[in-house]
C-alpha cells in the first residue's frame, strides 16, 4: 500500500516542480513595464482625486510682505528670515460719519511718509504714513485717545490706525513694493516667498501693472480653484517683485470658503502617498470647520435666550 502511495505522490510532486520552474522562467523573460511619457500623460483625462483645499500661491521675491486681517484687528509682518512681527490695529469703520470699510485684496505699499497731512479730516495730523491703495495706508495719530481701539474694533474712516510706536517700527522695516494683503474672511490667495532662480525656472506671470490679461489671468486662476481645477489648470506661477507699485491693478484675495475640497488631478502625477496625505489633511480641515459652525450656532443660542 506505501508502495503504491510512492509511486503515485512522487510524480506529482515532480510535476509541480517542473510547473513551478517553467512559469517562473516565462515571468522572468517578460520585459519591464515602461512608464508613460509626458506627451502620454498630458492626453489623459484628470481623474478627481480627494486633497486638502488649495490656495493660489502668489510668490514674493523681496524680503517681507504684510497680511491685515479685519476680523481679528491685527496686521502681521513676514520677513524671509523667518521672523514675523504683530501689530494691534483699528480698520476702517463703515458706520461713522465718511467712513468706510477698509478695502480688501492684494496691494504694495506705494508710498511712504514720517508724517503726512490730511486735508480731507481737518488737516489731521498722519504719523508714519504707509499708504498702499490710494489714500488707504497705515498711520497714527496725535494723542493716545484711539489707542483702546487698537485690536478690538475698527474706528478709522477707512485707513488703518496704527499706535506710533508700532507705526515708527512697522514704517522702517517695509519699503515701496512690500506686498499687503487685506482680509475678512480666510484668503483663497496666500503668499510664499521665492528666489529669483524659482522665477526664471518656471512658467511665470510677474505682476507689473494694469493689463487686461493679467485681469484675466487672475480671475481664472479663482475660478478654477472653486471649480476643482487648480492642479490641472494654474500652471503658471505668479510672482511680485517687492519693489514695484501696483497702483492701478487690482487683485481680489478670494474667499477660501468657495475652494473645492475635490481638485482633479493629472493621472499619474501625484505619489500615492501624497494623496493619502492630503486626504488626512481634507479630514483634519472638515472637522475643525464643523466643530467651530457647532461652536457659532451655540453662541448664537446662549445669545438668543440673554
């Protein structure tokens, strides 16, 4: 009976030798899988991908910028050494006698004065006068009496006040060019500072003056930001000197409220690491946005029943 059982399991276990051996021969003629070309890759449909919303990225070549936030009252100072400086502010207040809500967007600091006068408000004495829209610009006042309004509410006619101590500091540590960006609400715009080889590097759009299609260029960079768009379509990078005025071209900040949460994405472009990232970030994103609407609708509440 062993006997019997030898001769019938040795040959199949020969057989599943010699089945193994020649499968695996085959495998190993079978030539690498080559990758797509761009030329490839560039025909291919986007696919939508889930990725934390994105920001348009406008890139700063000089060496600070300046953010203003309306909500909060504050201004913020960015230099490329990494060291940021705030500063309590009062904004334009539209429910005063000629005021006016401080405008939002994107802006460079166009002039520069220790003091200026405005014949506008009674020859008002403007102490370290930065203006960069216009007749909008940072400045203090004589005597300390708006000075508890600084970082708690707007008071001004539409500038922003400033103390004059800060004013004096803020004042010398930004020149003609320093990019300001104004806002209410979170930005759809952010911006990152880069080198002049960056720039020429990649495809780029400089921001210079007032052309229409720069106007454009920028109202479709939104769009397509809130449309889902952005990886696919913003290829051009869009850069500021920090040493030119931009008196006439007006660039909206955008609402990042509006980004679509889902951006296509070239097939075969982004690791999938980076996707499983970004996926953690979006959710991370989700949460707080729904925690801090749980939190409003409570104060809204507390509110209604005092």
């Amino acid at each position: 009976m062993i006997k019997k059982s030898k001769n019938i399991i040795l040959p199949l276990i020969l057989a599943v030798i010699v089945f193994i051996s020649s499968t695996q021969d085959k495998a190993n003629k079978i030539s690498q899988i080559a990758l797509p070309d761009e030329e490839e890759l560039s025909k291919r449909t986007p696919i939508p991908l889930i990725f934390s919303p994105v920001k348009d990225t406008i890139y700063v070549l000089g060496d600070e910028y300046v953010e203003i936030c309306l909500t909060t009252q504050t201004a913020k100072l960015v230099k490329r050494n990494g060291e940021i400086f705030e500063y309590k502010i009062s904004s334009g207040n539209p429910y005063i006698s000629q005021g006016m809500e401080t405008t939002t967007g994107v802006f460079t600091v166009q002039s520069k004065s220790p003091k200026a006068i405005s014949k506008q408000f009674d020859n008002a004495e403007l102490f370290w006068w930065i203006g960069f829209n216009g007749n909008i610009g940072f400045h203090g006042l004589a005597g300390n009496g708006y000075y508890h309004h600084l970082g708690v509410r707007s008071s001004s006619h539409g500038c922003v006040r400033i103390s004059r101590e800060d004013g004096k500091d803020l004042y010398e540590k930004v020149r003609i060019g320093t990019p300001v960006m104004v806002y209410k609400t979170e930005p759809a715009r952010i911006f990152a500072f880069a080198d002049f080889d960056f720039y020429v590097k990649s495809p780029s759009a400089i921001l210079l003056n007032d052309d229409a299609s720069i106007r454009r260029l920028l109202s479709s960079r939104l769009d397509n930001l809130y449309q889902g768009k952005a990886h696919t379509k913003n290829k051009m990078r869009l850069f500021i000197d920090g040493a030119t005025k931009l008196r006439q071209l007006k660039i909206s900040e955008g609402d990042f409220a509006k980004v679509s949460i889902i951006q296509e994405v070239p097939m075969g472009e982004i690791p999938l690491q980076a996707v499983a990232k970004d996926r953690l970030n979006r959710n991370q994103i989700l949460i707080a946005r729904a925690s801090k609407q749980k939190d409003e609708l409570s104060e809204n509440k507390e509110k209604k029943t005092n």
